[in-house]
C-alpha cells in the first residue's frame, strides 16, 4: 500500500500518532543515515535531487565489472543472487551487487555488466537482491531489509533506506525472517491496469509488496512498507493451503507458486485489490452494478491454474511484467526438453509453453509428483440466530470464504457464504487468531436465493434485510465469531467462548478502517447490544 496521496497522507499521520514497529533501527552506526534515504518519502521521495541527478545523470553506476566476476548473459529466472527490473538487470556476488542496464531480464546491447555503488554499510554486506518494476530491495548479512525506488533510473546510493512500516514507510525497520524459503519483491504502480472480477478495468492505487514462502511450506506471507512489519497478513494458498509448495515467485502484485506435484498457480493478490484499505479504497461486494459503478469488486480474484509444460521442471520459477497491464506477464520454469536443458516460458493468459534452451546445468531439483498434502486448517464455530441453530463449519479466514449452514425447520435450510478480506491495522499483531478481536471486512452471500421457500425467505427477510448480499464485516478471536452489522454471535463449536481482550490502546489504524469502510457503504455505526 504505497503512497500517491500526500494530502491524504498528511492528515492520517496527524490523526493516528506513531505506530509499533517490529524491529529497532540498525545496530550499525554506519547504517544510520540510510534512515534518511529519499525511498518512500510520501509524494516527494522519487524528486528528491542526489549530487548525481544534479549532474544531470543517473547515479550508482559504477565501473566496468571486474573481469573475474561471473556475470549472466541475461536473467531468465530471478532468483535473490541475479534479478530483473523494468529498467536493469542485477547480481549480487561475494557480498557486492552489480547491475546492468536492460528489460525483462534481456541485458541492453552494447551495455556492459557494472558495480552497483551502494552505501558504504552494505557494500560487501549484500545477502540477497529482488526487484520488480520500480522497486529494488536488498537484504544484508544481519538480515535487515533495505528498499531503493530507482525514480527515472536514478540508483544513487542516497536513495536507498531501511525504514519500513508505519506511517507510511517511515518505520523502524524490518529483518527477513530466518525460516524464509523464496521471496520476491513486487511493485504494482499507479500507471498500470489490472481487470476486476466483474471485468471492470481500474488503475491501481500503488502498491509494493513483497511475498514469502516460509519454512511450513505452506504459508504465504504478504509484507508492505506502509503496513506493520510482523507475520499477521497471509495470502491463502492454492486450494485453501493444503498443497505444500516448493518455489515462488511475484511480480506486478501478482503471485506465481510451484506445488509439490509440479502444479503451477499464479494469483492477482496485494492488500488494495483484496479489499483490505478501505481508507483509500472504494470496494462492492454486489454483483450486477452499473457501468458508471467504479468501486473494485470483490471478493478479488482467485488462483489459476496454468497448463504444465512438457517436459521435466524444477522448483526453480520466475514471473516478470512485459507490460502495463496485469495480465501482461511472462511465467518462466527451469527444465528440460528431451537433452536439452534451459527454460519453459509462457504469456501469463498463455495454453502453450515454449522451450528456450541455455545449455546452463539445472541448478533446481527435478520435481518428482507427489500426492502430499496438508489438512485444511479448518474450524466449526456454532450458535443461534432468532432460534435458529446456525454453524459455520470451515472457518479459516486466511481462506476465504466460510460456509454457513442455518436449519430452519425439518429438512428447510438455509446455506450462506461469508466471504472475507483482511482489516487495515497499523499495530503489530501475532499470526493467526488469539483472545484479541481481529477483524475483517466482509459481506454474507445467499445460496440459492431466487429458490428459496416460504419460510427461507422468511429468515432472509427477517435477518438480512431480504438481500443476495449483504456486508457483514466480523471480529474473530480464538473461540467468537461476532457479526458486527447483523449482532450475530458463534462460539468454537458451540461452547463457551473466552473473555476478549481489548487492545489497549486501540489500533487506530483499524478504526479508521472501519469508519472509512462504514461511511463508504452509507451505513450508520454498528451497535450491537
């Protein structure tokens, strides 16, 4: 969730004070004044001069690479040593980084490999690289994330700053967690398209993200400069996470995994087009609306599936923008064709793969199908609603949706679906449920609503307005599940639930959220007695 609105920016950091951070500033002296880099900085950051631009040309382009550095001829795969961004290919060797001008990872003709000038606390510190688009993110031998947002090129050492988190990028940092499998950079900018599940085309916000794969194999964690930096936003996995996954890769805010079996799924996901700023977001969960509608349908979408290649892959993926719009990607797999060995590569909205040999030695692992998987992380919460007993039997809201099953009568029922988008929250907060509400946006979506019967329709009537749909935002804890607009209430499986604790002080950043959510849809406060 990137920043484009200064004005808007203004105000919320003078409403909502400072923010918890999850990590202190650099140990290093040395690194301290990277506090101060021009990355991030709301709406003026990317014209801030460096002694560089003042010369009038772009700074961090160092010498001729020595001779004895070995350097690809292009950059098929991004991996964390060798990357790509909309405007330079990047390595990073022996604690150095080296860069090289070029698109799509092809280098430029007649541009030769060059030293990446960085700040003197990383120069021969540099663990690992990811870039995309307009965003270049570096990680040092302490583990600390760095972020660099090359505005017109510029790779001025100046630039770059470990600042992360609220308020807007002006947090204290952040360190990459040591069970991190893969992880990929992502920059999705305010000049480029993506198309919503109703088919209406929008502009995104602006938004980086970075995405990681962690040691569960299972897990995907989503991280955004403008967010708390902690392990309590996930984007759910292919078929509600029980495939275990062995690589990953993201670009243009889009996702792209590799499961056991050697599936391949890609999924346009980032905290704006889930759902989750409402601050500046304007979102629908109704269908059917007018053209002249131009809120962001949601839920947003789903993982795809693509057509494997023919032939033997690796674990080893890579997704990279080849233009404006979201579905202008291009899907990269290390294999084999017949003796051949290089890389499957296909158009994201592609059927068919085609092979580019390299004649490099398969630096992954030949994937072996396998039928692994992991049990749906699911929970029964129960209760009543005007009588009626009402279970929700697969909640995860990580994966979204939840079905809901409310008994009328005999054999009449009643079968909802809650579909669910994570809250904005500018605290830190652990991963998964506890004894704290958190809460999400939501909306409650009949089944079969133009069949129903008499005393169905009744209970719709009665207790959803006689809506389809119907938003229904909830605060879930470890044992409740409250239903903040309807007042519903349901207990892990029907017992008794424990006492909430309260945040103290409150996430103002989730209630801000939530009014900005509330006056949007034209709905009064909730108040449930």
């Amino acid at each position: 969730m990137t920043g484009r609105l200064l004005s808007l920016g203004a105000c919320l950091a003078l409403a909502l004070g400072s923010a918890s951070s999850s990590a202190a500033p650099p140990s290093d002296p040395g690194c301290l004044a990277q506090g101060a880099g021009s990355t991030g900085i709301i709406g003026v950051g990317g014209q801030i001069p460096t002694p560089a631009t003042l010369q009038g040309r772009n700074g961090g382009l160092g010498g001729v690479a020595p001779a004895g550095v070995a350097l690809p001829a292009s950059v098929l795969l991004k991996t964390l040593r060798e990357t790509s961004s909309a405007e330079y290919l990047f390595a990073v060797r022996a604690g150095r980084a080296y860069v090289r001008p070029g698109t799509a990872g092809i280098g430029a003709a007649g541009q030769p490999w060059r030293v990446l000038v960085l700040p003197s606390c990383l120069d021969g510190h540099l663990r690992q690289l990811s870039a995309d688009g307009g965003l270049l993110l570096a990680v040092a031998d302490d583990g600390r994330v760095y972020s660099h947002d090359m505005p017109g090129g510029d790779l001025s050492p100046e630039r770059w700053t470990w600042r992360w988190g609220p308020y807007f990028w002006t947090g204290s940092g952040w360190d990459l967690p040591p069970d991190v499998r893969a992880w990929a950079a992502s920059d999705f900018d305010s000049d480029e398209s993506f198309t919503d599940t109703a088919g209406r085309e929008h502009a995104p916000l602006g938004v980086a993200s970075v995405y990681l794969l962690r040691g569960d194999r299972r897990t995907i964690f989503l991280q955004d400069p403008w967010l708390p930096a902690d392990d309590s936003r996930q984007v759910c996995g292919p078929e509600r996470g029980t495939l275990p996954l062995v690589g990953l890769s993201g670009s243009g805010s889009t996702i792209f995994v590799e499961d056991v079996a050697g599936g391949l799924w890609t999924r346009l996901y980032d905290f704006d087009v889930s759902g989750g700023n409402t601050v500046v977001g304007d979102y629908s969960w109704q269908r059917g609306r007018p053209a002249s509608d131009t809120r962001w349908q949601l839920p947003g979408p789903n993982w795809v599936r693509h057509t494997s290649p023919p032939g033997p892959v690796t674990e080893r993926i890579s997704i990279t923008k080849t233009g404006l719009q979201a579905t202008q990607r291009v899907l990269r797999v290390e294999g084999r064709s017949g003796r051949r060995t290089g890389v499957w590569e296909k158009a994201l909205t592609a059927s068919r793969w085609t092979f580019v040999p390299t004649g490099a030695s398969l630096r992954g692992t030949v994937i072996r199908p396998s039928r692994q998987r992991f049990q749906a992380d699911d929970r029964s919460f129960e209760g009543t609603v005007s009588g009626k007993a009402v279970q929700a039997r697969d909640v995860n809201p990580e994966c979204s949706p939840i079905h809901l099953h409310v008994q009328i009568a005999g054999t009449v029922s009643v079968d909802l679906v809650l579909h669910l988008a994570d809250g904005m929250r500018q605290e830190t907060r652990a991963q998964g449920l506890d004894d704290t509400p958190r809460e999400y946006n939501g909306a409650l979506e009949v089944m079969g609503f133009d069949h129903l019967g008499p005393q169905a329709r009744a209970w719709v009537d009665a207790n959803l307005g006689g809506q389809r749909i119907t938003t229904a935002p909830v605060a879930l804890t470890t044992t409740r599940m409250r239903f903040l607009v309807q007042c519903w209430q349901l207990t892990l499986g029907g017992q008794s639930a424990r006492t909430d604790v309260p945040r103290v002080p409150a996430d103002l950043g989730m209630v801000v959220g939530r009014t900005t959510e509330r006056q949007k849809d034209g709905r009064r406060p909730d108040v449930c007695r």
